[in-house]
C-alpha cells in the first residue's frame, strides 16, 4: 500500500486518503507492537519507501478499524468496487479479519 507504486496505480486518486487511514489504524496498535524489532524495521522500510509515511507519522492519528466501499482501478478491469469490514478478534489484538465482498 505505501511503499510500491503499483498501490498508487491501483488506488488512484484515493490513494492518500487510504494511505492515511491505513497509516492512522497501524499507528492505533502502535503500543502493542512498540517494544518489537520487527516493528521498528518496518517502521524504517516504511520511511524509506513512502516519502509521505513520517509527515502522516507524526500527526499521530488514530482511527479504528472501518467498514466502507473500495474502488480499487484494475489494470485490465478498470474500476471494480468492494464493500469491506473489519473485525478485531476477541482472543488476541493483534489480530484483525477484513472481509471483502465484490460489489455488482
């Protein structure tokens, strides 16, 4: 979503507010995860590879987890829609299930 181009492309003028609000729902687990390397490595792959990544970083937004339609633009489909949402499993937070259903 924020470090390959293709995401862009995929995303297409939404793709910065997607990338906000996936950046603002990692940042609400962020206290789950903070004491983890791995977390700090992407963390890092995340500021190298997605310019805007630390200015979205610091506002320290938080938003939960949401439920709402994508648009995503298909290469060879153009624009296909899903409805999704997501779930926080009860027995463990830091696990998530997001459920997306094609839109006709």
């Amino acid at each position: 979503m924020l470090t390959r181009p293709s995401a862009r492309k995929l995303f297409g003028a939404a793709w910065a507010d997607e990338a906000k609000r996936v950046v603002a729902q990692f940042r609400a687990v962020h206290d789950l995860w903070a004491d983890d390397p791995a977390f700090h490595e992407l963390l890092l792959k995340l500021r190298k590879g997605c310019p805007e990544f630390s200015v979205w970083w610091k506002t320290h937004d938080i938003r939960g987890t949401a439920a709402g339609i994508k648009r995503l633009h298909h290469p060879k489909k153009g624009v296909v829609s899903f409805e999704h949402a997501s779930f926080q499993v009860n027995d463990d937070p830091s696990l998530r299930v997001v459920i997306y259903t094609p839109v006709k």
